[in-house]
C-alpha cells in the first residue's frame, strides 16, 4: 500500500523518523508539508524536496493564508501535481476535518484519482464551539468522507462523536524520536528546572517563576537553576518578573530551538516542568516534552490539564493546574536527595512504559494495522 501524507507541521525534523518507519511498514510513503510554516515560535523553511529512504520523500508545497493553520490552502497547482504522479491507497490528512486545506484535499483526490482510496483524518480538538460557515460544512463534508479518525487523546474521540462524526474512532498519541531522545547519565547531579515550549500564558509559565521563587526561598535549593526552552508573547513579561523578583542570574531565556538541540538542555536538567492550564479553547493536547524526557531518563512534573496526567501516569508526578503550593512541593519533591532512589525506579518504568506506547517504530505499525482493519 502507498502512503500519501499532508501535514503543516510536517516539517519538524523530530517526525523525520516517524516518516521512516511508516515506510517500513508501506510500500510508498510521501509527505506533503508547506514550504514555510511558524511551529511553536520558529519559522521552518524547506524549499527542495528530502528523500529519507528509496520509498520515502518529503514534498514542500506553497501556501497562501498561511498565518493559521485552520485556513491556510496549499498551491493548487502543485498539489495536482503531485497527486497524479502518485497513486495512494491510503490519504492521511493531519488536520482538523474543518481545516481549508483538509477540503482542498478531499476536492482534489476526488478529481484526481479513480481508483478506491481510504481518507484519514488526524484530529486534536478540545472544545464543543461551534463552527461558523464555512468551518461548519467543511466539517460537514470532512465527517462523510473520512473512514477514520485518528484522535490525540480520550477526550478527542467523545467530543468528536459529539460534533457529528459516526465512524471509526482510534487513538493515536504523539511520538518520540528514541533515536534522537536516548537515555543518558542519571538525573542525580543536575540542578536545572526546565521549561519547553511556547512562552505564553495558558502554559503556566507564570506560574512556574512564582514557584521557583519560593523553591529558593529554602537553602538546600538555592543552587537551583531555571531554563526556558522556546518563544511567545509572554516572553518580554516573564524577564520582566524575573528582572522584579532578583532572578535574572538564576533564570535562562533560550530560544526555540531544533530536536537535537532540545535534547541536550533535557539532558543537563533535573526535572522537566510543563504547567499548563485550560482556558475556554485550550487544553494540552499531549504534551510530547513529556515522553521526550522521560526516555532520556529526567523525572517530569506536570500539571492536570488535557492529557498530561494521562502521559505521565504517575500521580506522584501530577499537580491540579494553577495550584502554586502543590506545584512547588512537586518539584521539590524532585529536588530532594532523598528521594532519588525512589525517583530512579519511578523512572525505569515510566520510561519503559512511554517508548511501548510512543516510539515512533510501534505507532507505525498500529497506524498500518489499524488501516487494514478498516472494511
């Protein structure tokens, strides 16, 4: 079977190894990404065509309205192109069934080609809103094309059956690359907290300077340090509360930087904080610093939004979200020398748990299963 893959994240070289191991499982593999796209705060530009194995190939495409992901469109022309000059039996379509560009792909296909296909949908939404023309009837007609949707989390499968869709529902997390994210020396002599991801409010960043203030507020967790891994809006007002709070010589702003980078900044770490909190329109959907850590070994701490106590799976490791003094007592928990012996195993089966369910190599092979299992 041939693998046709559209993606505006596409890019990323982290999912380069999920690409390579789809390929081992079907014969032909392409992915369509655009040729620029804002991820997380960088802007990614690829203008030439990569070819990751003899059956497997990356595309870039133009785009226009690009500046969302909802309503950006590929070049018409190219994606034509394309599409003649391959023959899928499987297009799996990594964006909302409301997306502009998730129509324009259906449309397409269905004018291009004559032999049978399947149509698979990748869905993250985490609210009931509804959507206005003309969201509503590409939804619509997303919903009566689709013979699968692959769904983020638990949450995503009930609020698609709400929103309409009666067909098959499969769950399918995010990946870790464990080629790039290897286990490294153990997390004992570290003394970093970090953050990674976008600086903005809903992530809890805030949240995070104020319980690292009162973290060092106790001697033994004075020598403690905390990194910032990414950009956003929030950026200019976390320096400014570290500049209020005295901080600037214990907290690092870096910018976003590629997967084999992050990895590093894992490794020289203690413990990886994510401290999201809901809004109206937002839950963490995932969360893949979370497993990205743990199979370098780094004990994680997480708050309860989206799907984050479903990755760690440790209550031990989870706090109710915008809860400052369960945050801090968390993280000192991890802090602590005393407790690295218990940490350390809590670790070895996290870790061994997160690549069973993760790794790229086995979300591949259920991706192809649950193809052919499709009538």
């Amino acid at each position: 079977m041939n693998l046709l893959l559209f993606w505006h994240a596409g890019g990323v070289k982290s999912y380069y190894e999920r690409y390579k191991n789809l390929a081992e499982e079907y014969d032909q593999v392409k992915v369509i990404i655009p040729q620029s796209w804002n991820e997380g705060g960088k802007l990614i530009n690829i203008s030439e065509k990569i070819q990751l194995g003899d059956n497997c190939e990356i595309i870039p495409v133009k785009t226009k309205f690009s500046f969302k992901q909802t309503t950006f469109l590929y070049d018409f022309q190219e994606v034509k192109t394309h599409l003649k000059h391959f023959k899928p039996d499987v297009i799996h379509i990594h964006e909302e069934p409301w997306a502009f560009s998730t129509y324009q792909i259906i449309r397409e296909c269905k004018k291009v080609f004559t032999k049978e296909y399947k149509v698979v949908i990748d869905s993250a939404v985490i609210n009931m809103n509804r959507r206005f023309l003309p969201f509503s009837f590409i939804e619509k007609k997303t919903y009566s094309t689709a013979e699968l949707i692959f769904a983020r989390n638990t949450e995503v499968v009930e609020i698609l059956k709400k929103r309409g869709y009666k067909g098959p529902i499969r769950l399918l997390g995010n990946g870790v690359d464990t080629k790039i994210f290897k286990q490294k020396d153990s997390f004992t002599n570290k003394k970093a907290i970090v953050f990674i991801g976008r600086l903005t409010e809903c992530k809890g960043v805030f949240l995070l300077i104020e319980a690292f203030k009162k973290i060092l507020e106790e001697k033994q967790f004075t020598d403690t340090t905390l990194n910032f891994i990414g950009s956003g809006d929030a950026q200019d007002s976390l320096k400014d509360l570290a500049k209020k709070y005295k901080l600037e010589n214990k907290i690092k702003f870096i910018d976003r930087v590629d997967s084999e980078k992050v990895v590093n900044y894992i490794t020289d770490s203690r413990v990886l904080v994510l401290p999201s909190i809901s809004t109206q329109l937002w839950k963490e959907q995932f969360g893949r610093v979370l497993i990205e850590s743990l199979v370098v070994g780094r004990p994680v701490v997480g708050s309860t939004c989206g799907e984050i106590p479903n990755v760690i799976n440790n209550k031990k490791y989870v706090f109710k979200e915008n809860n400052l003094d369960e945050l801090v007592e968390k993280v000192k928990f991890v802090l602590n020398p005393e407790h690295e012996e218990v940490i350390t195993k809590d670790i070895e089966i996290m870790r061994k748990d997160v690549i069973e369910k993760y790794d790229w190599s086995n979300l591949s092979k259920y991706h192809i299963t649950q193809i052919k299992g499709l009538a």
